[in-house]
C-alpha cells in the first residue's frame, strides 16, 4: 500500500489567494478562520490537483481570481516511491493545462491517476436531500477517480442522448428520420451499458463498506442501506452482466420509441437512475434526522476511503470542510480514528479541541484574507 501526502502547495491568483507558498504536515493539518477567508478554497486547490476540476463549480475560470486573467496552482505529492509535481494553469479564454513532473498531458483524464481524495463539507447532505442527479454526481466523481474512463464514457453517452433528444423534437413532424435513431440507440446502449455495470458495482462496494461504517459509529442501533436503480435493467441479477444490460437497454428503447417521439425526450437510461439511501428500512431523506443524514453521508465518505485503498492500493487525502463541530463527541472520535494513517487537511471556523487529536502529529494554521500563518 502506497502512502501519499501532498508535501507543498503554490497558488498564484487563485481565488482570494494572490501567492501562497505552503508546506503541509504529512498527517493532520488544521485551517483555523472566520467565514470567507480562503478555507474552502484552499481544500479547493488540493482537489483540483487530484480530479483535475474543482468540487464545488463546473465552471474552471470561476477559480482565477476575478480582478486577474489567469491562475496557478502546483502541488508537490510524495509518496513511498512516488514523486508528483502537479501542476495547472487556467487563462481566460484558454483551455485549461495540466503539467505532471513538467510533462504536459493531453488529456485531462490522465490526471486521476495520481493523487487521490475524500472531501467532506456540509455541501456533502445535499447527496440525501436533494434531486438524483446529486446522487448520481456524487458516484460518477468517484468512480471516475477510480477508474478514469468510466467519464469517457459517462461523456460519450450523454452526448448521444443530446443528439438523440434533438432528433426526437424534430420528428414529431419528421419522422423520416428512423434510422438516425438506430444508429444512436446502438451508440447509447454501448457507451450507457459500461456506466450502468459500472455504477452497479462501485454502490454495491459502497452500500458493503458504509454499511459497516455506520454500524460502528452508532453502536449497531442503525442500518444503513444503499441500492442503485436504473430503469433500464429491473432484475438485480441482469445489471452484473454486460450483455444483459445491453439486451435489456436496446430492447425497452425501441419499446418506448413512439412514446420518446411525443415527449421529445429519451424516457429509458441511466440519465434517471438514483440511488436509495434508507436507514433502518425508513427513506433517509423523508424520515432521517439532521445528524443521521450527516452520520450516513460520513460513513459513504468514510467508505469511499475503503475503497481507495483496494482498488487504487494507495492511501487517500482526507479533506475535511467544517464537519467536525457539526458532529457529536463520539462520532468526531470514530473518525478521528479512521485517519491516524492518512493525510487530513482540515478547516475550521473555531478553535478545535486538540485533545481529541492527541498523540496525532499535526500543524496547525491560521486563514485570513488569502494568507496562511503557521500557528
Ligand atoms: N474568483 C475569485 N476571485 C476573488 N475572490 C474570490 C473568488 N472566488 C471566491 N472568492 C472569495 O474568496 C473568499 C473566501 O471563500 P471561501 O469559500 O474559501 O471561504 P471560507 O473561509 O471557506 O468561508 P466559510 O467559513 O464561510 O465557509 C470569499 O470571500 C469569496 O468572495
Ligand atoms: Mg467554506
């Protein structure tokens, strides 16, 4: 197992950060500050060294200061036989450029596989309380981090599906237009089939590991429970197989045809598929209180750290967005815990009780107005 921890970290016009140059602690850090000082956009600047793009806006040029033209950001990552300096760029009007050990990638993709993280910010309860397409963001962010073309495929397929949209609203007077729908329905059923296995397995991975998380954390008195759902495939034993997927989505496709025509719209696929996050046979969502939704969204980030580590073989980085005065004492002590063997870079609007942290090695620091200041 490979133990990663990002050593430095340089921004240059970065949000409200004009030019920081900072050193981290291998273990814990801790960002002390009052609201709008530059937390979360520090933890910002480490994920987007590790995703490529940021976790809170689809918008990359947002991140550039906004009195400026354009932004740096570089990272040191160190590991047992690893040596990672990343790098990126963004200028407005420009694509975005992404340098590792000086090399440029042509790809943004390519950037998953160095550094990996786990943030978790109180943003993160929108994952039970709001709409599916939450959910389904908060799978395909990780499962790209795990498997880097699972978003080409997710991308490929959503751009048929806009094609094939597009086609549909035409034909309503137009319906000379049959084999064009063919051509995209093969395309859609390839590219869609690989993302529906795939997400089958990550939320089954995922529903095992919290699962046992969150019965740890609430001393058994709590079942967690997750399962994916697509309308593509009903039977459970069908969404293992590629083959079946594809059998399935081709054929509830042509089924619906006629009825995707009037609407305009492509009814069947893994653009409406959710996830069900249940706590003891109860909708989290409807019937969960605050701190159980918080609890059941830690333990799938806390699970999402599991994973990692088997599948990449590599140690996460923990980035922890004011979530930890908004826990319970054992709860905060339950993942105090878990990241004794990982980098945890967390923010704070006070002072944390260093007591819990104990024999933990640790730095902490002080954020105001774009500047840090080791404490
Ligand atoms: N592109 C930008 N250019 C300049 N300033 C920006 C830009 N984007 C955000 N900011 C500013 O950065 C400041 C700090 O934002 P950040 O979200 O990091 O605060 P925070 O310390 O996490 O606060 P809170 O405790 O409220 O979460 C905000 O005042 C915001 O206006
Ligand atoms: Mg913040």
């Amino acid at each position: 197992m490979l133990y990663l921890y990002v050593d430095s970290v340089r921004l240059i016009n970065f949000r409200n950060y004009m030019n920081l140059n900072l050193e981290l602690n291998k273990k814990v850090n801790i960002f002390i500050g009052k609201n709008a000082q530059g937390k979360t956009n520090l933890l910002e600047s480490i994920y987007l060294c590790s995703a490529g793009k940021s976790f809170r806006t689809n918008g990359d040029k947002d991140m550039i200061n906004i009195k400026k033209n354009q932004c740096y950001v570089g990272a040191k990552v160190f590991g047992n036989h690893i040596d990672k300096f990343i790098e990126i760029k963004l200028e407005r009007n420009k694509p975005k450029r992404i340098k590792i050990n000086k090399l440029e990638l042509e790809k943004n993709r390519d950037l998953y596989s160095g550094l990996n993280v786990v943030v978790f910010s109180p943003e993160d309860l929108r994952i039970i309380k709001d709409g599916p397409s939450e959910r389904r963001n908060f799978i395909d962010r990780e499962i790209s981090q795990i498997k880097p073309v699972y978003r080409y495929n997710l991308n490929r397929y959503n751009k048929i599906l806009f094609q094939r949209n597009n086609l549909l609203k035409n034909m309503r007077m137009n319906k000379k237009n049959k084999h064009l729908i063919d051509i995209f329905n093969m395309q859609m059923v390839k590219s869609g089939s690989k993302v529906i296995i795939d997400r089958a397995r990550f939320v089954e991975n995922l529903a095992l590991s919290s699962r046992n998380i969150h019965r740890d954390i609430t001393y058994g008195k709590e079942e967690l429970f997750l399962k994916y759902r697509t309308n593509v495939v009903e039977r459970f034993d069908d969404i293992l197989y590629i083959e079946n997927i594809e059998k399935n989505f081709m054929e509830k496709l042509e089924k619906d045809i006629n009825n995707d025509i009037l609407k305009g719209t492509t009814k069947i696929g893994l653009h409406r598929d959710d996830i069900d996050i249940f706590i003891n046979n109860m909708d989290s969502k409807t019937f969960a209180s605050q701190g159980q939704q918080r609890t059941a969204v830690l333990s799938m980030k806390l699970a999402e750290v599991d994973i990692i580590k088997e599948e990449k073989e590599d140690f996460p980085v923990l980035l922890l967005d004011d979530v930890l005065s908004e826990l319970d004492k054992d709860r905060r002590k339950y993942l105090i815990h878990t990241f004794r063997d990982l980098q945890t870079i967390i923010t704070s609007t006070d002072i944390i009780d260093l007591e819990e942290f104990d024999s933990l090695e640790k730095k902490i620091f002080c954020i105001e107005n774009g500047n840090v200041n080791a404490n």
